[in-house]
C-alpha cells in the first residue's frame, strides 16, 4: 500500500517489568515498544507489509476516532467503525466465520457487536442488537479480534476499540483511517484480549497477550499515555490466549494453564498483582464477562464441546460456585459480553459454521439460537 503509513516508534532497548526493573525475559517480546505514545507519520516509498495494513484499494475514508487512549483509536459504535473503513469492494462477498476461531463481542450503551475472523483473513463485525449485516474492517489476521468496550465516563466512552494479531505477530490496532490499522509491535503467540475501565492509577486500556516465553504480558493505555509491555507471568497452555476483564476497579486476567485448568490473577492498579489461582476445569477457549456490578463470569470450551461458565468474582442469586454447563455443540472458544443493563451474550461457532448465541439477564440465559 502507497501513501501515509503510521509506524510505531523505534523500541527501548528492553522490557520492563512492573517493578521497574529489566527483564531478562524480553526474548517474549523482540520488540517491546517505546512507552511513550508511539504514532508518528512516515512517508511509504513502496508497499508495507502484508501484516495487517491493508486498504480497500480506492476510495477516501473519514475518521471517526472519538478518542485515542495512548494512542489506540476508538469509536462511539460498530456502525461508525465501518463507516470509517469505508466502502467495500463492489460486489464483495462477506466471508464466513474462520473454522475454529473464536468470535468475540462488545456491548456499550445501546448496542452490541460480535467480531469474528472471516475465511479471507479480515476482521468482520456485525450487530447483534440492534442487529445489522457482516461487514468488513478489512485486515489480515492471526486468532481472534479483540474488541473492548469502553464504557460510559471512561477513556471517552461509551466506545469500542478494536485489536488484533498480525501476520508478523505483532499487535495491530484499527484506526478507520488510511491504512485501516497500525501495528503497536510486540511478539505475539496468542490472540489478544483487552478490556476498559478504572484503575486507581486513572482510567486504563489494558491488552493481554501469550508471548514467546508461555506467560502473560500485559500493556495499558491511559487516556495520555502508553505504558509499555509489562509480564505479568504464569504458563499458558499453547495454542490458547488469555482474556481479561474489568470488574468495578479489579482487573482480571484469566489463562488455560498447562495442567488445562482455568487459572486467574488480578490486579487494582496495573503494577501489583494479587497471585495466579485456580478455578479448575479442563477447558479450553476462555472468555469473560460482567454481568452485574461486583459479578465477574468466566465462559470456556469443555472437553465435551459443551459451553460451562464459572462465576468467579462476586455473587449472583441461585449461582453456585464452580463450573456449569451451558450445553452446545461448539467447534471453537467462545466469546462473551455483558451490556450496562445486564443482558450478557455468550457466543460461538457451531458444527455447521455459523455463530450460534445464548442470550439473556444472568443467569436466565435463553436457549442456543443462530446469530450470524
């Protein structure tokens, strides 16, 4: 692609652990990014890489950032997304969702999304309420997108983000502009997973990620300042990516461990962590949600292809601790959000490649329909 191209700026010489000290692990990242905001516009002499920067070849996008939290862009909606993106190639066929990749969702004040990546390798969203068609954001990607909601009073909010891994590992951010995403570097062996929300430290972007070395690393975005990649530890199983979620000030991150079972660790204030812990199981494909103030679920693949889900964090009437079924015949992980008024959807691919969806105020979650 020709033109203006947005590049990260040249790294620090290693990364940082939480306690201010060098890592001796930054292998896990090869290229651990500057801390400060890293946008600066470069002249392209020729194509970029295949990664992630792909444009829709024609056509003049119009930039509907609403706010950039350290320099990730977001947006007041789904439907503003792909206005940014632009018009799609006439005649353009929606792909279907990629065999075994998880889709993923985001609800804000009145609406929810899910985001999946299609055969093609783009990134696609569509509206689940209210609902609207598949549509392009373009891109080439590893694993699943990550969408985070950000909500009202927070880092701009109500807005959605979106991240991803590239074709070179690194993650890559969608701007709605030209190109349609930017790299934030990094070394990536997992899809990412990010979430919103305060911290004590201030209102905070945080992304997770598998790196190189099996353990978790984590970046946060204030609403000035990109603070760099930071381990937070622990061994995720290959092959599987951590996920993460905002509760009232809490951050959760939860991993597949080696031994299969789920395991957590949080955090108040993005430097000190309280412990990974484990919620047991034999699952695969994790993902989170907050369905009430305090309440924090987690949503995973069993063994049996079966959905279960495991209130972790707070306390939900007729809920007891420890995993449940959900049912389901499902061929990936799973993907789940929570709306402002409660309504949580979990979602995932079927045996016949469509998105199937349960639905509803939790616990009461209806029974398993066709999404997309």
């Amino acid at each position: 692609m020709r033109g203006l191209l947005y590049r990260a700026r040249r790294p620090a010489p290693a990364a940082t652990r939480r306690d201010g000290r060098a890592s001796q692990d930054c292998g896990a990242f090869a290229r651990p990014p500057h801390r400060t905001p890293p946008w600066r516009r470069a002249l392209a002499a020729g194509p970029g890489p295949r990664a992630l920067a792909a444009g829709t070849g024609g056509g003049h996008w119009r930039r509907v950032c609403v706010t950039c939290a350290g320099g990730v862009p977001s947006f007041t909606s789904a439907a503003a997304m792909v206005k940014a993106a632009g018009p799609a190639a006439p005649q353009a066929a929606v792909a279907a969702p990629r065999p075994g990749v998880a889709p993923a969702a985001a609800a804000i004040t009145g609406e929810a999304d899910v985001f999946y990546t299609g055969t093609d390798g783009a990134a696609y969203v569509a509206g689940l309420a209210p609902a609207f068609p598949a549509t392009s954001l373009h891109g080439h990607l590893v694993g699943s997108p990550a969408p985070a909601a950000i909500p009202s009073g927070s880092l701009g909010g109500p807005a959605i983000a979106l991240l991803a891994r590239g074709t070179d590992n690194a993650l890559w951010a969608f701007t709605g502009s030209s190109p349609a995403w930017i790299s934030l570097g990094g070394r990536l062996t997992s899809s990412p997973a990010a979430a919103a929300g305060a911290l004590t430290g201030g209102d905070t972007l945080a992304v997770v990620v598998r790196g190189t070395d099996g353990a978790v690393w984590i970046r946060e975005f204030t609403a000035t300042t990109d603070r760099g990649w930071a381990k937070v530890g622990g061994k995720v199983l290959a092959g599987t990516a951590p996920t993460t979620v905002n509760v009232g000030g809490t951050l959760y991150v939860l991993v597949v461990g080696t031994d299969g079972a789920l395991w957590r660790n949080s955090t108040v204030n993005g430097t000190k962590w309280s412990g990974w812990i484990s919620l047991r199981g034999r699952i695969r494909g994790p993902a989170a949600a907050t369905p009430a103030a305090g309440v924090a679920v987690a949503f995973a693949r069993g063994t049996d292809s079966a959905v279960w889900s495991n209130e972790f964090a707070g306390t939900t009437a007729g809920v007891s601790p420890g995993w449940k079924s959900l049912g389901g015949k499902i061929t990936s992980g799973v993907g789940a959000t929570s709306a402002p008024d409660a309504t949580t959807w979990v979602l995932a691919l079927g045996r016949d490649g469509h998105i199937w969806q349960r639905t509803g105020v939790w616990p009461a979650l209806k029974n398993w329909t066709r999404a997309l």
